[in-house]
C-alpha cells in the first residue's frame, strides 16, 4: 500500500514534468510514453525508499528492554529508559523498523504522582543516531534538559511534575517530527494529589493512545502527506495490565474487557504527530471529562472529546448492557485506517 502511494504520487509528479517538459508536443504524447516516464520515476523512488533506512539501521532489532521505574523516596522515583530501533508489526504482515522508547511504539506508560521529583535516564542505544526526551508534564528548560543524546551514551536528568495530567511525552531531536512519527512518543499519567472526585466510583480503567503511522521514515510524507495507519494501543496502568504497540488490529482481536453496570475511565491521549482526534466511544456517552486529565477541567455529558496533537483527557462512562462498545476518533477516514478498539461488556 506504502509503494502503492508513492507510486501513484511520483507518477503523477513524473507525468506534470514529463508534459511541462514536452510543450507544445504534449498532444502527441502517446501512452506509451507516459507510462514508460511514470515507470522510471517510480524506480527512482523506489530506490530512494530503500536508502531511507539509515543503514546502521538495516539488520537491527533490539529486543524491547522494559523500563525500569522504581520509587526511591515518597516523592521520587528513578525512570531508565532506552531509545533503540525494533520491529513493529503497525498492520497485518506489515513491519515498521520503529525508532522507540523501550522497544515499544508508543513507548511504556509512565505513572507518577503529583509533585513527584524524576530521576530520568536516557539510555541511547541506537548506534547511528541521537535522541532526546521532551516530557510535557514538566516545567524546565528545553535547551538544558531535552538535550541529545549520543549514539551508545546516557543521560541524567532531574524533573518534577507539579500538574496532574495525561500528558504526551517524545523525542525531540530534530528533525522532530520524524523522530515523532518514526514511533518515540508516549504518555506519562501524574496522579492529582486529592485524586479525581470520581476516583471512588470507577470500576475499570485502561490507558488508550493514539497515534498515526505514514512511508517508513519519509520526512516528506510525514510532512505532506496523510497516515497509512491511524491506531490506538493501550498500555499497563498497573503490573499484570495489557501492553499493545499501536496497530490496526490487536485491539480488535483482543477487546478490552469490561462488565455490565461498570464505570469505566479511560486515560487517553494522541500522540499525533499530526492529526486531531475526535475521541468518542459508540455506545456510550462521557459522564465525566477531566480535560488533558486535570480534575479542574471538568465537562460533563460529552459526546466526543477533542484532542489536540499531544492533548489528553479522562474520560468516565458506564455501559448499562452487553455488547461490543467500539472506541474510535470520529474521523471515521481515520477509522478505515485502523483507528478502532473494541470495549467487550459481558454480563
Ligand atoms: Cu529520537
């Protein structure tokens, strides 16, 4: 499909050039020659493509490294994570030679309290290339804390997280767009300290991310064009809890599971990098809303809940009978590129 695209894309461009290039002869042009024109410059790209892996790249797949988080003190805690290159099957069959946090696109879901103090280490293991950290659920200084990091060096850096929130975190090496899309974003939940009004009443909660996928490392597409795969993934809230990668397909064939009267909260966040989501759940509707997940930013009865590019939200709903509950963004474009996820209710 990838090929497919850019073939099409190119051959356009090839045939532009190839009649802008012929004048006044352009009517003469004989399909034949059109075609042959459309076949080179697809070759061309074609070769391209292959070089847009970075050549350390090629034959590396780094087993994902679970992150390590360990609370030192009541209001710290020490994270380790690790940037490196590992397949990703993003659809059927189709493999992304992700660019990750921990071997895992969207990286692993960091849970912290409010007013918790991060010791935060970026491990660099990706030979070829630097990469950072930009936590969004921070205060400091971008040009002293989410600097680079050197291919095979580490990092330390000490952060506190003063807001509660469902906040985006990723790379920002630049170009940080395609360290974005290539796969090294991710979520960090900071806990309220009083916790949610709701907290009480909720039965089930999931971590659900969104997130898109375009041509494999293409700056140009990433840039011009428009995802192959919108996905959703969810991650471990808690030990034991399930951890997807973002494709069009496991949270299809593997619903997430609730009963019937529970109240479920959703911790949800896009991680783009480009599009909007329009976060809604067919079934059901939001009790409550704490948007980007602060328990001041209340709205109630919601439909569907905008999320900016890196935007968060809590969501709460009950499901009153069975059935398959579907979770998508209502840009239902986006939903025939994968971004659907299924909430089974069962009596
Ligand atoms: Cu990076």
């Amino acid at each position: 499909m990838k090929n497919m695209k850019k073939s099409i894309v190119i051959g356009a461009l090839g045939l532009a050039l190839f009649l802008t290039g012929c004048g006044d002869e352009k009517d003469t042009a004989t399909s034949d020659s059109k075609d042959k024109s459309n076949d080179e410059v697809s070759a061309a790209v074609n070769d391209e493509k292959e070089t847009t892996i970075i050549p350390a790249h090629q034959d590396l797949n780094q087993e994902p490294i679970p992150i390590k988080f360990e609370r030192v003190g009541e209001h710290k805690v020490n994270i380790e994570m690790t940037a490196q290159i590992t397949d990703i099957e993003i659809a059927p069959n189709e493999i992304y030679k992700a660019w990750t946090f921990n071997g895992e696109a969207p990286g692993p879901l960091i849970v912290v309290n409010e007013g918790d103090t991060m010791n935060f280490t970026l491990k660099n293991m990706d030979p070829a290339i630097p990469h950072s950290m930009d936590f969004h659920a921070v205060e400091t200084s971008p040009t002293k804390n989410f600097i680079d990091i050197m291919p095979d060096e580490s990092g330390t850096f000490t952060f506190t997280a003063n807001r509660p929130g469902v906040f985006m975190y990723h790379c920002a090496t630049g170009p940080a767009l395609s360290h974005i899309a290539n796969g090294m974003h991710g979520v960090v939940i900071v806990k309220p300290k009083d916790g949610y009004p709701t907290d009480d009443i909720v039965d089930k909660e999931f971590a659900l991310i969104q997130n898109e996928w375009y041509n494999y490392n293409d700056l140009d597409d990433f840039t011009d064009g428009t995802p192959n795969q919108v996905v959703f993934s969810t991650k471990a809230l808690k030990e034991g809890d399930r951890n997807t990668n973002g494709d069009t397909f496991t949270l299809k064939d593997e619903p997430l599971q609730a009963k019937v009267g529970d109240r479920i909260r959703l911790y949800i966040n896009n991680v783009g990098p480009n599009q909007v989501s329009s976060f809604h759940v067919v079934g059901a509707q939001f009790d409550v809303t704490y948007l980007d997940g602060n328990p001041e930013n209340v709205l109630k009865g919601m439909q569907t809940v905008q999320l900016p590019a890196s935007g968060g939200a809590v969501v709460e709903f009950e499901v009153f009978e069975e059935g398959d509950y579907t979770i998508v963004t209502h840009q239902f474009n986006h939903v025939q590129k994968g971004a659907a996820a299924i909430i089974r209710v069962t009596e």
